[in-house]
C-alpha cells in the first residue's frame, strides 16, 4: 500500500497502488484489482498498530482476488498480520 498510518486502505479494481495479491505454489497470480467489477475483485487492509522503535505493524485484511487470464477468484476472509517488519 501507498500512504502511511493506521486506518483501513481500500483495495479495490480502480487502484492501482493499494493491491492485495495471492499467489499459489505453482505461481498462479491473483490480484485485488483485476477483476472488471466489484464482484470479482477487492476489499480491505486495515494497519491497527505500528511500532515504530522496533519497526513493526499489525493489522487484519480480507479481499477477492481475480486472475483474468483464466476468469478464476480467490476470496480471502480474516486475514490476520501480527508484528511483521516493515
């Protein structure tokens, strides 16, 4: 994501910089924008805490993802992060 700070980012098929991205074991990419509509792709990444001495973040997303090459989705839901660096 693009931006800073604690709050929720949107991910969504008409942004470009703020993308949530799955990507399977055989490097099948799926992204959070995609898709052509709402319905195939998008959703959120919400930052609720940032450590900034240690440069650590948490925070929760959930989004669909859509690969166009082959029509195909992916819905993530409760997507957890807990002190990962930044």
């Amino acid at each position: 994501v693009v931006d800073s700070g604690m709050h929720v980012y949107t991910l969504d098929i008409n942004n470009l910089s703020n993308v949530g991205a799955y990507v399977t074991s055989n490097s099948l990419n799926y992204t959070s924008n995609e898709g052509n509509t709402p319905a195939e792709s998008g959703g959120n990444l919400a930052i609720v805490s940032i450590d900034a001495v240690n440069r650590l973040m948490s925070g929760t997303f959930n989004f669909k993802a859509f690969r166009a090459q082959d029509g195909t989705q992916k819905i993530i839901t409760e997507g957890v992060f807990k002190n990962i660096s930044y």
